[in-house]
C-alpha cells in the first residue's frame, strides 16, 4: 500500500524522495525491518495472550531429555510468523503482483490448516490434531491453485536473454512467453521443459503440460510442507533452517528478477520476480524474530501453524522462481528429516513382516531425535543443522556458475 502511495506522491505532488519506494532494495529492506520489530515486539504480547489462554504444549514421553520441562509451553506461535510476514507485505510489496498474491494466498492457507490442527490438539484435547487425510486433502488444494496459476496465468512468463555479457533490445524488449521450463542445477545446459516428459503423446502433447506440471507441484507443496512439519521437534532447528534456505532463495529471485544481472550470469529471466524479494525479506526478519523466543529454551512453539505456512511458503517461492529441482539441496535438513522418517517406517514395517519383529535403522526418528537418544544437547543439534543447512544454501547458490 505505501508502495502505490509513495508513487501517488512521486508523480503528482513531487514530493523529494518518495521514489526510493521504487527500489526493491529499499522496500525489501524495510520489510525485514517492520517484520523483526513486529514478531520480536509484538511477539512478547502474542506470547502472554497464549499464556492466558492456557494454549500449552501436551508432550508425548518419549525418554528425551529435557523433555518433560518442555509441557506447557505455548503453541501456536507460528501466529507470530504469518502477522510478522504479511502486515509489512502489504505496506511494501506490489500487491498486484500474481506472485505475491499467491504467496499471501499460500501463508493464509496453509496456517488455517496449521491452525486448526492445533487448535484441535489444544483445546479438544486430541493428541493426533487434525486428520492426516485432511491435511493431505488441504495442501493438495493449495498445490492446485498454485499448479494451475503458474501454468495458466498470462503474467507468469519467463523471456530469454542474448548471450552472456551482451544487453541488447531484445532483452529489454516485452518478448515474453509462457513456459514450463525450469532450472536443473549443475549442467551447462540446464533448462528444462516438463514438456519433454510428455513427448511421447505426439505433435500437440506441449498443450497438455498441465497434466504433468499440476501434479508435480502437488507433490512439492506437499512433500516440502510435511518435511518442515517434520523438522519442528526441538528448539529453533525448524525456523533457522528455514530463514537460511530462504534467504539463498532471496538471491535466486532477486538475480531472475532483474534483467541485466539474469543477463550476465546467463539464467532464465522472469519478469516481475524480483518482486518476490520483497515478501521473502519479510519473511526471513519473521523467523529471525521468532527466533529470539523459540531458540532453547523456547517460550514459544510455533506449532502446526508455523510449521507447514514454513514449508508451503518455501515450496511455492522455489516453484516461482523455477529452482525446485534444488529443493533436495537447498532444504537438505527437511530431506534428510522426512527421508529419516520414511526409512524408519518402511524397514521396520518390512522387518516385522519378515522376522516377525519390527526393526529400526534410527534409535528415533525424525533425524534429530536419534541424535538426541544418542546423547547430544538439542542446542548443539540444532547448531549443527543450521551449519549444515548453510553449507548448503552456499552451495545452492554457487550453482549458478557450476555448470
């Protein structure tokens, strides 16, 4: 909104700078901004109202350290991270941006379902929250729109650029085109059309693309959003890993956004994606803020509610600026999380049927919990995880020019 205010001042009453709210550097500055001091400063008041509310965390007995201190501390606070997020949005971004409005859609969207799985947990005194079914039903919808909008919206297009190092008009000119191409990190080559895997279907098979892109994106939105929800089990482990993976999406977006730079570093350009540097800056200063209540010992947990907007929100940023083919990389941590829990269910399952007696590969799952069984402080797992979480990141981003 200050957005379209500041350019109302600019171009009528010409008021001496009110264009740096031009500037994405600006606005995305000033949207980490707003969003540090809204989850850190109102963060407190969030987390007294919860105390008063009686919204405490039930803790399973599991055998793990300092597990039982951890009942009764509050829940919910991923209501922290979704205000701390949109409000300086809506002051910052272009809110007519379609990938804007579908990331504000995807926050909304995923912390109802969050919300009211622990909502359920809380105050209906349901260990198990909401069904599995529906929430599988939930993000599967989410996964749909977003499908569908960024295969069929008219302002969802990529434009190529000439060749390294040389802007010409055509670059700057309005060739765009809708595509399904996206990036396969580590090949010189590394365009890819989801077009291709339907080839074999004869001439006019690109017209339905669809098909298979609509799918894939499902799975994403739902595999990324299980794996954040997966990560949440000790203190601070699932926000900073997040606000890492996150800010190396901020590079991606920021480079495809801008022409010259997608230019000179020879990736994919597409138009008005550096908008999305904006949301992704106030989304890193909301998990930042949340960390100074939910590092060890947590005053807070951000719950279903934070965890799957987390990994809803990484999905589609990573889908829109065309890298989830990195996403196994990029949100290393979540992989290894929900590969940990997968293998832990699939061989002891295979093994009861075999030997008559379920076996594990973890002494607990997921990952960090057989860690903790293992004797390692959470703080120092979580630690670890995030040196590894930017080791990655760093990694990721690199990949710009390995290839």
């Amino acid at each position: 909104m200050l957005y379209y205010l500041f350019q109302y001042l600019e171009e009528l009453i010409k008021i001496p700078g009110a264009g740096v709210f031009q500037y994405i550097s600006f606005r995305s500055g000033m949207a980490m901004i707003f969003s540090l001091l809204i989850s850190v400063i109102y963060g407190r008041r969030i987390i007294n109202r919860l105390h008063k509310m009686q919204i405490g965390e039930t803790v399973r007995e599991l055998g793990l350290e300092g597990q039982k201190e951890k009942a009764g501390t509050p829940t919910m606070g991923g209501v922290i991270i979704i205000i701390a997020t949109l409000i300086p949005v809506l002051l910052f971004a272009k809110l007519d941006n379609t990938y804007i409005l579908l990331l504000i859609l995807t926050t909304i969207w995923m912390g109802a379902i969050g919300f009211l799985d622990d909502y359920i947990k809380v105050f209906k005194k349901d260990k198990e929250g909401l069904k599995g079914r529906f929430k599988v039903i939930g993000q599967i919808g989410l996964g749909l729109i977003v499908g569908s909008v960024l295969y069929f919206s008219p302002s969802v297009t990529v434009r190529e650029v000439p060749t390294k190092g040389v802007l010409t008009e055509v670059a700057v000119s309005k060739y765009d085109e809708k595509s399904t191409a996206t990036t396969i990190p580590f090949f010189k080559d590394n365009e890819f059309d989801y077009s291709v895997l339907i080839s074999w279907m004869g001439e006019n098979a690109k017209d339905y693309t669809w098909l298979i892109y609509i799918p894939i994106v499902i799975f994403i939105v739902t595999a990324v959003s299980n794996g954040a929800n997966l990560t949440d089990g000790i203190d601070g482990l699932a926000a900073g890993t997040s606000a890492i993976s996150t800010f190396a999406l901020a590079i991606f977006a920021f480079i495809s956004g801008n022409v010259v730079l997608s230019t000179y570093l020879n990736v994919m350009y597409i138009p008005n994606s550096g908008e999305l540097t904006i949301f992704i800056s106030a989304f890193i200063g909301a998990l930042i803020g949340f960390l100074w209540y939910n590092t060890y010992p947590a005053q807070v947990f951000m719950g279903d509610t934070g965890s799957l907007t987390i990994g809803g929100i990484i999905a589609v940023l990573a889908l829109a600026v065309r890298k989830e083919l990195l996403i196994p990389v990029l949100c290393g941590v979540f992989f290894a999380e929900n590969l940990s829990v997968v293998m832990q269910v699939s061989y002891f399952k295979y093994t009861k049927r075999r030997y008559g007696e379920g076996r594990r590969i973890f002494l607990m799952s997921p990952l960090h919990h057989h860690f903790q069984k293992k004797g390692y402080h959470e703080s120092k797992i979580v630690t670890r995880f995030w040196i590894i979480a930017i080791l990655l990141a760093v990694f990721c981003v690199i990949s710009v020019k390995l290839r």
